[in-house]
C-alpha cells in the first residue's frame, strides 16, 4: 500500500527531540498547542516541564 493508503503512523518523536523544541518556544506554566496530538509524546514532555497542553486529534 502506498503512502496516500496507508493510514499509520509515519514519524515517532523521542521525548528528548520534543523537549528541545518545548524549551526553546515555550516558558514555565505556558500554553502548548499541539495540533498533531496522535502519540502523545508532547504531553509527557509539558507535563515534566511544567507547561499547559491543548491539543487537537483528528484523523
């Protein structure tokens, strides 16, 4: 199946490559919008930094 049917994940973030991104956009008790909230891992990663998630799923 190709790209276009294939409906799975395509990219998995570690947790580290997030926080890079979450500390260098982001301050203590910020809001974070993740607009692609499917693995979660931006919810770890403000929950240990201290930051607020709003997040948006659809598929």
């Amino acid at each position: 199946m190709g790209i276009e049917g294939d409906r799975t994940k395509a990219f998995c973030f570690s947790v580290a490559f997030i926080r890079k991104f979450v500390l260098a956009s982001s301050d203590l008790r910020d809001l974070v919008i993740d607009l692609f909230f499917g693995l979660r891992t931006t919810l770890v990663v403000d929950e240990q930094l201290g930051r607020t998630l709003s997040a948006i799923h659809t598929n």
